[in-house]
C-alpha cells in the first residue's frame, strides 16, 4: 500500500518535469487507504513560491474535507519536504509522511532545501536574510485582542 | 518609515482579531518604498492552514509583480515568522523581514510557532511526526528528467 502510493507521488513529479510544469516534485494526501487529493510543484507556471507539491496538495485536501486540519492523513512525497512543507504538515496536524528523494539530493539538482533547513534552525540574528523586531508594545495588542474575543476559533 | 509599515502590519492583525476573520496576525510586502501586496490570517476562514499573513502577503506579491521571486522586497509581520512562512521568504529570496510579535508570545496565546521550530530542527527520526523513505531508487527518476530537460525553468 504504502508503495503503491509513493508510486503515484513519484509519477506526479515526472509527468511535472517531463511537461515543464514545475519542478520535479509530487505528493499527495491519503487518509483511510484512499487518496484525497493531490498535488505538484506549480512554482514557476503560476509566480507563486509556495507552491510546492505538498502545500498544494494540502490545500486540496483541506478543501477536499472542509477542514484546516488534516488529522488521521498521511502525505506521500516525490521528496523529502522541505521546511515550508514539513511546518505546514505541522499546522495541519498530518499524522506522519514518506517520502522518496532527500533534502541532500534535491541540493544536487539546484534547490536550496538543505539550505533552508540550515537556515530556520539559527538564531534570527545569525541568519543569512535580515530579521528584526519591531514595536513590541503596539504588535501586542493585537494578541491582547484575540485573547479578549470570546468567540475567536482556534487552530 | 520602518514604524509606519509595522503599524500598518499591526493594524490589519488587530482589525483580523477583531472581526474574527482568523488569527491575530498581519503581514505586509514593501519594494522601494511603497506596499505592494497585504495579508492577514485566514486558516479557520477558507480552511487553509497555509493561509498565514506573510504566506498570503507573498502570494498577493508575487501576483502584483508578476514573478516567483521578490528580490529587494521586505516583510513587515505583526508577529515573528513560523518556520514555514520563514521558509517562504528564502524560497521568494526576500531581502528581509521585520516582526512586532515573538514566536514565544505567539506560544503563550495558543499557536504553535516555538514548537515547531525545535521540531523542525531535529533530525527526521526524532520528529513527533512520523517521516520514512521509501523507494529511493525510483524516485531518482523524477530528479534525472528534470536534469535531462534542457527546458526546465529553475528557481
């Protein structure tokens, strides 16, 4: 089972790279031994970074349930995600994922996957991209009012 | 003008609390100067849990520019990036960000930004999420093609 559906992950990322729709990445969302949804890397056929197999196949899944979680799912990738896509597996509360390629090869074809990863777990002000924080005493209000709304919905 | 922006990115947190249209969180985009694209938070509104402000901020951006990258672009966030949103600034290569909110505060009201970063950091097998690979070998094929393509549009 758990082949069949790498399988068909791995075959969303060739179709993708063989039909210059994106890069070389598939995955899709399985939850009960059925596939809801599925998704490719659609980075540069619609200017959206974001659009790694994974978020997009999240997104659909999430549609799919009407929900913004996806417990009791699992996700199979063409490639191991990247930190984007694993804290989204986070969010989603995915119960666990596989996947075939790894950061490592993935830096050998020109994507910065293991790059990132080296990069999230520095402190801020290590970090290659500048961050800086800003205001501290006006940005709390804004959680000051979530907390005070008793009608918020959580996630 | 760094105040002005962050405010701006304060103001539109506040006003998402306040009207219950998702997470007390804001983000805008600035190039040159000017606000190219805003988001605010939208995971429980359209069951997205990618929808957080900086990822739609980025997406709107890429749209008004026309392009998968923004370079020379900041981001302003009332709160201090997850590692997925974070993840997605590198992957636009932003030249930086600016944050009201830390990730811990964003711990004491609920969300769970600090946690995944230290999950994130961790080696794969010690992950509160199950992650595995399978089939390797046949998910080399999807890397050879996007090599083989002399096409292909990298990013």
């Amino acid at each position: 089972m758990h082949e069949k559906f790498m399988r068909e992950a791995i075959a969303l990322a060739v179709e993708n790279a063989r039909n210059l729709w994106g890069g070389p990445f598939g995955a899709i969302v399985v939850k009960d031994a059925q596939v809801i949804a599925r998704g490719a890397n659609r980075v540069t056929a619609t200017n959206d970074p974001t659009a790694h197999a994974e978020i997009v196949a999240i997104r659909a899944a999430c549609q799919a349930l009407g929900s913004f979680h996806l417990e009791g799912c699992e996700i199979y990738s063409s490639c191991e995600p990247c930190p984007m896509c694993l804290s989204a597996m986070y969010w989603a509360k995915i119960r666990g994922y596989y996947y075939g390629n790894t950061r490592f090869e993935a830096a050998g074809i020109g994507f910065d996957d293991a790059h990132i990863y080296q990069e999230v777990a520095k402190p801020v002000e290590e970090r290659l991209i500048l961050g800086a924080r800003l205001l501290a005493e006006e940005a709390a209000e804004a959680f000051a009012e979530w907390m005070r709304s008793a009608a918020k919905v959580t996630y």
